[in-house]
C-alpha cells in the first residue's frame, strides 16, 4: 500500500508530511555520482563471485551510466516520495531494467550505500581541499619572495614587539596550513577503509567479495565490524574539525589584514578587487572579502558543534539521526573551500 521498497508490512501510504519532514533528497542528491560508483563496483562484484550474470552485470552498468548522465544534465526529475539519492538511482533502474535493476540491491543495504558514498564524497573533497590549502601556501610564498626585504612589526599582545622580515611572517602561515594539510591526509587515511559489505548492521549469509568491492572503490581495506562500520560517522567530524582549524587559521590572518589595511596601521593594500567602497564616504575602502572569511569561521564552527552534539548519545548502530551529518559536512567544505580560494586571491593582490 505505501509504495515503498519497504512497504510490504504497511498498510496504508506515509503521510506527506511526513515524507516532507523525513526526505534527504534535496540535499543528499550531491552523492549521486559516488553512489553510482558504488553500485557499479557492487554489481561487478556480485557478477564475480556468481549471484549475477556478467550480462545482467553489463546492462546493469549501462544503465547506471545513463542515470548519471540524466543527473548531470539536469533532466533527471527528483521528488520526496522516494526518500533519498539511494532510492532514486534504485527505482530509475528498475524502471529501465525490471526484475534486473532489482538484483543490484542484493547482499546490500541502503545503510551499505550512506556509508560508502558519504567516504567516497568526503574523500574527494578533502583531496580538493587539500589543492586549495596548497595553493593559498603557494600564494603566501608568492607574498615572501615579493617583499624579500621588507622589514614589519612583530606582535605580542598586540604590542609592537620586534621587527620581524615579511618572509618570516607571511611563512608562519605556510607553517599553518601544512598542519592543516597533513591533518588532513591523516584523516583521508583512517577515513578509507571499505564498509561496503555490512549490510543494514550485521553482514549478509550471501557469498559477497568484501575486498573486490574495497579495490574497486579505492579503499585500502574492509571494516572489521559491521556495527560500528555502518554507523560510523567518525571521519566526518575529523574532517569537519579540520575544516574548522583551517576557518580559525584563516579568520585570524583576515582579522590582521583587516587591521593592517587601515589608514591608521597602513601596512598593506589589499587589492581593490576585493573591496568595496562608500558612494558618500570615498575615502573608504572596505576590506570584505577579509571580514567574510573572518565571519565565515561562525558557520564552520556552527557545522562542527551540530555534528558533535548530533551523534551525542546514539546507540548502536544506525540511527536516522545520521541523516542530519550530511548538510554541516557540506556545509563545512563549500565555506572551507570559497574562503580558501578567496584568500588566494587577497595574498597574491597584496601590496
Ligand atoms: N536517507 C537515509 C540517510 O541518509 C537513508 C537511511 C537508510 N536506512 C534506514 N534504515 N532507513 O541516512
């Protein structure tokens, strides 16, 4: 009666507000393409080891390509009556495929598929991350070459110090972001161990090829507990306290900049392009690229909070409650991610 994949027990439809209330859709849809790669290197799997034929692996495959090049063309049409990305890949190949779209979902659970595309997007958005961190490392060695000789007043307290050279200054924060990137990398690296193959908690009776799946995807390794694998959240917090160490880094050189351009310090321009002006007060030139990547650290720091509090108290082992982990992760990245590139482009304009 209710439609679902799960409906057999059900007797009646779900509310709509409750389908409202309960959909991820509108922003687990960002998963589609990990959650394509994750179904092709299932089905080859399953045809490998005998529980599919290797031509219903092929239609399969072909089939799945076709729902990602709907996906990124944009004509693909989604609604919350199917609860999620997963569900959606699910019944458009069923509907191209019949009986054999069904077969995809064997020896498999949605649970499976939340855990391998969530580490699959997390892991290549912390390898984009990771450019960005380095091309903002480049742009303050850019800065300490340009000014070789410049000599500027070294801070405590806010006290003028001693003189320090700009080299020395603008490469502290080299310092910083390489500890940035190396947290990363070591996040990435507990982070890629499969859990493909725990099913919704407790594995399946089905001959499934844990390390096949894990070689296809990328993983250096299989999860050695289905309970814990499946309901691990753990690498999304690592990478959003890294992304919020990257914001703290970033807000306290902006807070500098912002002080440093003022006519009162008047130690650097920053370039006009990332500011802007007053029509009656011209003498002004507001530093708010700078401000914003300052600001911005709130909304990451705000991801991180909401992540710890959310995964507070939960039991073993899937909860919906970890349906809430995806937005502050994005969230976190997309912030991360323009502040980074924002940076650059202030560090390389600066004079
Ligand atoms: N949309 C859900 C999520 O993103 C899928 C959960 C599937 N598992 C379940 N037991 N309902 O977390």
């Amino acid at each position: 009666m209710s439609g679902k994949p799960w409906g057999g027990r059900f007797g009646s439809a779900t509310d709509r507000r409750v389908e409202e209330f309960t959909e991820s859709i509108s922003f687990d849809r960002r998963l589609y393409a990990h959650d394509v790669r994750g179904s092709i290197a299932h089905a080859e799997m399953l045809a490998a080891v005998g529980l599919i034929s290797s031509d219903e692996c092929g239609q399969i495959i072909v089939a799945l390509k076709d729902i990602e090049a709907e996906i990124d063309s944009g004509a693909f049409e989604f609604s919350i009556d199917k609860e999620d990305v997963h569900m959606h890949i699910e019944s458009a190949l069923i509907e191209r495929l019949g009986d054999v779209g069904r077969k995809l979902h064997t020896g498999r659970s949605r649970n499976d598929q939340v855990a391998t595309d969530l580490k699959l997007w997390t892991r290549d958005a912390i390898d984009a991350v990771v450019a960005k961190v380095m091309a903002l490392q480049r742009a303050f060695v850019g800065l300490a070459e340009r000014h070789r000789d410049l000599v500027l007043p070294g801070y405590t307290h806010m006290q003028r110090a001693q003189p320090v050279l700009a080299a020395h200054y603008a490469l502290a924060y080299v310092e910083k972001l390489e500890r940035d990137r190396s947290r990363l990398a070591d996040c990435r690296r507990r982070l890629n161990v499969s859990p493909l193959g725990a099913a919704a908690l407790a594995g399946t009776t089905l001959p499934i090829d844990r390390d096949l799946t894990a070689k296809a995807l990328g993983f250096d390794g299989v999860a050695s507990n289905s309970l814990d694998i499946s309901s691990d959240r753990d690498f999304v917090l690592e990478t959003v306290f890294a992304l919020t160490l990257i914001a703290e880094h970033l807000g306290g050189w902006a807070e500098e900049w912002v002080l440093w351009s003022t006519q009162e310090f008047g130690i650097l321009a920053l370039p006009d392009a990332v500011c802007t002006g007053s029509s009656i007060m011209p003498q002004k030139k507001n530093p708010d690229v700078c401000e914003l990547i300052r600001g911005k650290t709130a909304r990451v720091i705000g991801s991180l909070t909401g992540l710890l509090v959310l995964v507070k108290g939960l039991p073993l082992a899937y909860n919906r409650d970890l349906q809430e982990d995806k937005s502050p992760l994005f969230d976190a990245v997309d912030t991360v991610s323009a502040c980074l590139d924002l940076a650059v482009v202030v560090v390389s304009g600066a004079s």
